[in-house]
C-alpha cells in the first residue's frame, strides 16, 4: 500500500487563494488558510502529465542527501495554481535496490503509474525490472500493482516521453528496450498492451 498525504480540502474563493508554488517547483508555501503538502526531500520528477480536470500527474523519485537510495513517488496537483492534492510514496518491489516512477498516465478514475527498479548498485551487473501500479486518481489511494514480465529479457527499460507509456482504445501500451536472457549484450525492442487489470 503506498502512503498516501492528501491536502485538506480546498477553501472557497471567498476563504483564501490555493497555495501557490515558489520558485522552486518542487516545495509548497502555504496559504493563511489552507494547509498544504510538502514533497519529501530531494525529490526529482522524471515526468509530468495532465490528466484533465485542471490537474496534473507528477512521477518521480526521491533520494538522500548524497543522491542514493532512490524511492518511488508520485502527485497530482492542481494545473493553474500548482497546489498539491496527494503524495503517493510507492512500495519499493521486493528484491531491488532502488526504484523511480517515470511515467504516468490516466484511464478512467484511475492512474497508472510506471516503476522502473534496479536489483544492484553495480550498473554493469544490474538488471532493470518494470512494475505498473495502478491508483485512485481521486485520492491516490492503491488499487492493484503488477509486475510487467518481457518474455526472453534479462534487463527491461523504457525511455522518458508518454508516447512510450500511454492507453491506445483500451489497453495501455508499453514501449521500450530490452537485454535478452540468451545475450546479455544483445538490445532488441518489445511493446507490451496491458488491460485495465494489468492482465496482457
């Protein structure tokens, strides 16, 4: 389950303005009368989306002080004035040294959010795996996670842009790159069409 801050509800027009951003994107200054969210430290966001409805969808990462010990994270928040509606921090995949989302998109009422995870430091010995995780996008709250298997591949990745993460019809297409269990040194391409489910 991803741990999940909501702002309090936004007041009227008539009650006070909606926080707005400093100069730094990425840290709130509250209003007199709203209480608002704080990303964590040394957060990173790899993309962002908008998702209808004024809002957009932040995915990124955080970190500690010395940039390691990446952690997954994501938000959505109010388009025009920038205030944060919730924070999801997301749930590392066993196994893995550290992990980011990179890629959000929306279907419906829900959001689905792209992990990418490494199982080791050491880059030359790593593998890269994926995981889909799917939330509210209302509250941010979990609905299902999946890890994304690609047949035959030792390593998986996905490059930055929402063509590459993004729902053709209904099915979330997934487009990258791979490294081949038979040759570790081999690069081939693979697009995966998940279902709302996260069921191919």
């Amino acid at each position: 389950m991803p741990c999940v801050s909501r702002a309090n509800p936004a007041p009227t027009d008539q009650q006070a303005t909606p926080a707005a951003l400093t100069r730094n994107p990425y840290s709130q200054t509250p209003s007199q009368h709203s209480a608002s969210l704080k990303l964590p430290d040394h957060f990173t966001p790899y993309t962002s989306e908008p998702i209808g409805d004024n809002r957009i969808c932040v995915a990124g990462r955080t970190t500690n002080a010395d940039g390691m010990n990446q952690k997954p994270v994501a938000y959505v928040g109010e388009q025009a004035s920038k205030r944060v509606l919730w924070i999801a921090r997301l749930d590392m995949p066993a196994d893995m040294y550290q992990s980011r989302a990179t890629h959000c998109a929306r279907h419906g009422d829900s959001l689905y959010i792209l992990l990418q995870s490494d199982t080791q430091s050491e880059q030359t010995l790593s593998q890269t795996l994926l995981r889909v995780v799917k939330l509210n996008a209302a509250s941010g709250a979990m609905q299902l996670q999946q890890d994304v298997d690609v047949p035959s591949a030792y390593s998986v990745w996905v490059d930055e842009g929402a063509n590459h993460f993004a729902w053709n019809g209904d099915r979330l297409v997934i487009t990258g790159h791979d490294l081949l269990d038979a040759d570790h040194a081999h690069q081939a391409a693979f697009t995966l069409r998940l279902n709302d489910n996260l069921k191919p």
